[in-house]
C-alpha cells in the first residue's frame, strides 16, 4: 500500500504532467501495475470484502454438541 503522498505524485504526474505509466514506473520505482491502480482508482475508501466461507466445523458441531 502506497502513501497518500505517493498517490497523489503518481496521479500528478500522469494528469498533469502527461506522463506514461511506463515513464511513471521508471520515475517511482513501482510496478506497472500499481502504478495503473492507482491511476484507474476513483474511490480511495473501497474496502475490498473476501467472500465469507463456511467454517469446516460446522456440520461436525451438532454431533458434537450431542456427545
């Protein structure tokens, strides 16, 4: 995860200065891809939720109970 400063010079230097993501990549020292991110994110707040999976013990705990 990237600071806020370094967010803000990435998206600076890519709307502003009319800089590629590769030229972007060369300068920072970040990968193509973060550099994309972080040029693509609109909203900096999402939280990204994993899918909640069953818990494997859950079919076993009534048995278990019952013992």
């Amino acid at each position: 995860m990237l600071t806020i400063t370094q967010i803000n010079y990435i998206r600076e230097l890519y709307f502003l200065e009319g800089k590629t993501y590769a030229q972007i990549s060369g300068m920072t020292g970040k990968n193509y891809r973060t550099v994309k991110r972080y040029i693509e994110m609109d909203d900096f707040n999402e939280q990204k939720h994993k899918a909640s999976r069953p818990n494997k013990t859950d079919e076993l705990r009534p048995i278990i109970r019952g013992w």
